[in-house]
C-alpha cells in the first residue's frame, strides 16, 4: 500500500464539521460589516470561535496575512471562522472597538472572539505556523481543537502502541490536509520503519518539502532510517558478538556493533547501555564515537522518548562523575 502523499486519499479525517459548516462552508469566511457585525462575530462566536481579520487596501503586509488565515480556518474544518473587515469602508466601527479597548491603530489586526469577548488579538503579520499555534490555542481555550492536531494525537498514540499501519494512515491523512507538517512527514517515515518498509520511508523522505528537510522531526526520522540500514546488516550476528564480548569484555568494536543490532531489533534500552559501557570503559575510543552514536539514537528515538530520557540521565551521571 502506497502512504506517500499524492498517492492515497485521507482514510480518516475526523468528521466533526460544525452544523454551520457542514450546511454550507463559504459561511465559514466572510466579509463582514457593521451592519453584520453582531451576527457575524458576536452571536456567532457563542458557538464557535471566531477571527476578525481587520485590514486595508492599502496595507501590504494584509495581502499576505490574509490568505495565510483563509487557509488555516479551512484547514480547521468548520471549528472556526473568520470575518475579514475594511477598516476603511466601516470607520464607524473601527471607532466603536476602538473605544472599546480595541487597538486598530494600525493593521492588520486580528482578534478572536469567544461567547461574545474579545480572547485574543495579535497585529502585524505572522507566519503560517504561528497562525496555527493562535488558532490552536484559541480552539484549546473554547474545548476543541484543530483537525491536524486530531490526527496527530491519534497517529503518535497508534505508533506508541504499537499499531504501525493504524499509525501511517494517520500520519498520511495529516499530510494531506498539511502537505508541509514535519510532524507528520517524520511520523510517517518512522510508522514505515515499524512497518518494515524500508524502501517507502525512504521514498517519503525523498518527498520532503525543502522548506522542512532541516526541521528536527525530519533530522530525527533520518537518523532513525540510517540507523534502521545499520541495524539490519547486523541484527543476525547478534549471537556473535556476545561471544567476541564474552571473550573479551573490552571488544568496544563488537558492544559498537551490537548497540546497533539491538537498536534494530527495538531494545532501546539495552542498545543505550551497551554503548554506555563503552563510553564508561574509555571516553576516547574511536574519537568519542559512542557517545556520537548514542546522540545520534536520541534523535532517533525522539527526545522525548522514555528510553532517551533514561540514557540521557545514565549519560549525565557518567559525564558529571
């Protein structure tokens, strides 16, 4: 089965459009008024919330903000709307919120509204991904939250229990409504890996967008890759370097190799501290590259993974002795 972006439709994307929404989605992004106002923002806000995306004509940082939210709110999938304001064509509303507290000195501005208040505003024009994290929160504040944040949660958790293909059609699904998540590009090479599909994680990590290559997701899902090619010319003689270890305890190349063979076979832990004990037998030994390569399976791994967290803390102790 093919997972690489382009190639296969979304398999689950939640469906929880609001009633709104679901009727007729234009509604979602409108142009708005002071005669529209109160509907438009103030009563709809008590059901879901909403942007007020104040701008000009004349404003140039507005023609980039502008769409930049359009797609955030459609990527939300009817959990948010937005209502984008002249400020020229409605100055007597402009004074209005103004007077309120308001700052439309200057635009663009844009303001969330919840159950009929102000939650939120920021001016001047911010990237893509800090529109999101707005949005994000905003959602997080009104008990909900964006459609890509769902899967993201769904797809983590299936691959943390060790559900691989749940987890790649998860990871796919959010690639197609964010074609550049180094979230779910990372997630989706490293499901592949669970999977054993080598040759399609690295067919996924050919088709990372250049925008995203150097993002630690995708430096993480590299490594994991690298390490899995690694591994796999070493995974069957296992066997064989415990016995070169077990006639000599400091083969540091034989415990190098078998970190990385048991890294391949998932003992995480028992990969960490086999280099550990070399880095403990001598710090030096092939110009620090234990230690190297354990950074390179906390990248791997995650740094947030408990197995990382826990050789990072044996590491810490041994460096500080």
């Amino acid at each position: 089965m093919d997972y690489i972006i382009g190639q296969k439709p979304p398999s689950n994307a939640p469906a929880q459009l609001s009633p709104q929404a679901a009727a007729d989605p234009a509604a979602l992004i409108v142009d708005g008024d002071q005669r529209t106002f109160v509907p438009d923002v103030i009563e709809a806000s008590r059901t879901v919330p909403v942007l007020v995306d104040f701008w000009a004509t004349w404003c140039g940082p507005c023609k980039t903000l502008t769409p930049a939210l359009e797609r955030v709110v459609r990527a939300a999938g009817g959990r948010v709307k937005l209502v984008k304001i002249d400020i020229d064509k409605n100055r007597g509303l402009v004074q209005q919120l103004t007077q309120l507290g308001v700052p439309l000195q200057s635009v663009p501005t844009v303001a969330a509204f919840w159950q009929g208040q102000i939650a939120d505003l920021f001016q001047g024009a911010l990237p893509e991904s800090e529109l999101k994290r707005f949005v994000e929160a905003l959602l997080k504040l009104a008990g909900g939250s964006l459609p890509s944040a769902d899967l993201l949660a769904e797809a983590r958790a299936a691959l943390e229990q060790g559900q691989p293909e749940a987890a790649a059609d998860a990871f796919s699904a959010l690639l197609q409504a964010e074609p550049e998540s180094p979230e779910g590009w990372g997630g989706l090479i490293r499901a592949l890996l669970a999977m054993g599909d080598e040759q399609q994680a690295k067919d996924a990590l050919a088709q990372v967008p250049k925008k995203i290559a150097e993002h630690a997701e995708i430096a993480g899902a590299r490594s994991a890759l690298a390490l899995a090619e690694e591994g796999r010319r070493a995974t069957g003689q296992l066997g064989a370097f415990e016995k070169r270890l077990k006639a000599n305890p400091d083969d540091h190349e034989a415990r190098y190799e078998m970190a990385t063979a048991l890294n391949a076979a998932a003992k995480r832990a028992e990969a960490a501290d086999a280099l550990l004990e070399i880095f403990r037998r001598d710090r030096t030994w092939r110009e620090d590259a234990a230690r190297q390569q354990l950074l390179k399976f906390f990248e791997a791994w995650g740094f947030d993974d408990p197995a990382t967290m826990a050789a990072r803390r044996k590491l810490s102790a041994l460096l500080f002795a």
